[in-house]
C-alpha cells in the first residue's frame, strides 16, 4: 500500500484525493492546507482525519511514502524540492514550475533521487484522448502531416464570476497557457513528436477586473493564445485557447496523415471522434475508450467526475513505477518540455518570432 499525502486542497481535494481513494493500491493518509477552515472543510468530505498546515513537516513525515503537489504553481518547485530530499515519490500538478529553469531543477532532483515522480497531464486518460492515444500508436495515420487543437471557455468573460486572483497574476503561474493549452500540448507533442521551434500570439484581453470590494485587480497572466509549432516528425500543429467566449465550451481537433485522418468536437468533458483511413469512403465515428479504473468505487458525473476518474486511470497505470517498471505516465521530463514552449511563446509573443527550442 504506497501512503499518500496531498498538499493543497483545491484541485486536490476535489479530484486527486477521490482518485486516489478510488485505486486500490494507494491509501490516502493526510492532507495539507494552509488554510485552516478550508482544509477543515476538505478533510470533513473525504473522511480523512490526518491533517497539516505546515507543509515542511508534513513532506518529511516517514509514514508517507507519496507526496502530491497540488497548491497554485507558485509553490510547486519548493514542496517537489522538499519532498524528493525526503526521500519520497511526487506527483506534481502542471505546470510542472514557473519557468523553464525551475522545471529543469526539477527534472534533476527526480533523477538524482531514484524515485517515482510523475505530472499531472490527467487529460491524457480522457475518454477520447485514451482512443487517439490507441490508434495513433497503432500507425493510424502513418507518417503525421498536420494537427490542431482548439479551445474555448467562458471563464475571464467579463461576465463570469472572478476565479482565484493568483490565475490573473502571471509571475505566479496563473494564466491559460500554462493552465489549459499546456493539456493539448503534451497530446501532441506524445503523439506525433517533440516540438523544435514556436512562434506565438499570447495575449490579455481585459487588463483589470472589478474586485467585489470595489478594488481593482490588475490582470497580468494571458487569457488567449495561439502556437504554431514545427514537430521534429516534420508535422506542423497549432493550438489555440480563449477563455473570453460568453457560453463557450468546446473542444475541437483534427490530425492528418499519410495513412488517414482523425476529427474530434465536443465539450472541456471530451470530444466525439470520427475517422477514416486514406482508402476509406468516408468519416466514420471512431469508438471512445471505455476503460475504468480498477476497483469498486462509484465515482460521480459532471466535469469534476471526468477529471477524477482520468486520474484515477493515470494513478492505476503507474502502479508498476513503484516496482521499477516502466509506465507511460508523464514524467517531469514531459512536464519540462511543455514549460520551455510555452517560456518560447511567451518570448515569441513579446516579439522574438520563431523561437528555436533545442537544448
């Protein structure tokens, strides 16, 4: 039974600790918060009587053999550090760090600690994701020519309720670059091959938001994106995300090559695919995959129960990590590459044009 304690219980507590209470092999022992009357709240839902505020301690504790990293991205990179010297595995929610240089920090303390340390790109065991993953893999479309990836969401419209005000506030992660496109990224970039050069559009649409005390909030982190990137597979992707559409909600996607073509539209919830080899007549849907994570738990709908049960599947697939096998769950690695392409479309944006990402 690997022991495991969550630090942060926003994102944490709503979809890691059911995750990790729906797979066998794992037992969730405390949570960490600093928060006092939030972690109260979190612990009370979960049943989890086992609880800190002072994460230091808590990542050092020795009947704790997994630390997850779920507090805003501004505290990743010091926890992770603590918890990897403590000798203990890490699941790290991405962004992996605030910038490239931290991530690759990162990447070395893993190495050099010998120990299981994953990234959170959950939206890989999605549904449709699980079926690209599949048939891609299985030389569906042969040699990749072309892939975008587009998304929209509500949630900086004018209209919709102010979120957390460190997700306005870039120098402390926040924005949707690093918060959602960096999901499609590692799709992609699985999928069809590394990026080795960027050039990009990130933007603010609305530069200050009304606080409800009648303050103003300085906005600083991006609401809007777009990339075009050159795939080492000689594919070309693009992948763009606004969260400045009233009402939106969609996913859209599309992935050509030498042996055919995969479509995909839908909901932040997933995409309904369809298909087709080059000698096919036409489109056809392309079956989504079906898989649930091991056990008995009844996990719940809605876009959290999605979230939960895709980290229920990545933790239960990256059991065999803690036997010293190998897995296909991100590592740090995975997380470090998204990092630098978005740090070089930052730098794109600010005027730099094609940014070259070899290291």
């Amino acid at each position: 039974m690997i022991r495991v304690g969550i630090v942060g219980v926003g994102w944490g507590a709503r979809v890691q600790a059911p995750a990790f209470q729906a797979v066998p092999g794992y037992e969730l022992v405390g949570l960490c918060a600093r928060t006092p009357e939030r972690l109260a709240k979190a612990a009370g839902k979960l049943g989890v009587s086992d609880v800190s505020t002072d994460w230091r301690s808590f990542v050092e504790r020795n009947d704790l053999d997994l630390i997850s990293v779920a507090t805003p991205t501004g505290s990743h990179r010091e926890i992770t550090l603590a918890a990897l010297a403590a000798g203990k595995a890490v699941l790290c929610e991405k962004p992996l760090a605030l910038d490239a240089a931290g991530a690759d920090e990162l990447v070395r303390a893993a190495a050099a600690s010998d120990r299981p340390a994953a990234c959170c790109f959950e939206s890989r065991w999605l549904p449709d994701r699980l079926a690209l993953w599949d048939a891609v893999r299985g030389g569906y479309l042969g040699t990749p020519y072309y892939a975008q990836v587009n998304r929209s969401a509500s949630y900086w419209h004018p209209s919709h309720p102010l979120q957390a005000t460190w997700m306005y506030d870039r120098d402390q992660g926040g924005g949707y670059l690093s918060g959602i496109l960096v999901h499609d990224l590692d799709l992609i970039c699985t999928l069809l091959g590394d990026p080795v050069a960027v050039c990009a559009e990130v933007r603010t649409t609305v530069p200050r938001r009304e606080l409800p005390d009648g303050g103003t909030l300085a906005v600083t982190a991006d609401d809007t994106a777009a990339l075009l990137l050159r795939l080492a597979s000689g594919a070309l992707a693009v992948l763009s995300v606004s969260v400045m559409g009233a009402h939106a909600d969609h996913v859209g996607l599309e992935l050509f090559g030498s042996n055919g073509t995969i479509v995909g539209s839908g909901t932040i919830r997933g995409a309904e695919l369809r298909a087709a080899r080059a000698e096919d007549p036409g489109l056809a849907p392309l079956p989504l995959s079906d898989r649930r994570p091991p056990g008995d738990a009844e996990l719940p709908g809605g876009l959290a129960g999605s979230a939960i049960r895709a980290t229920a599947l990545m933790l239960a697939d990256w059991l065999p990590a803690f036997d010293g096998q190998p897995t296909d769950v991100p590592t740090f690695a995975d997380g470090a590459r998204a990092i630098a392409v978005t740090d070089a479309a930052r730098r794109s944006a600010e005027g730099a044009g094609w940014v070259s990402l070899r290291r």
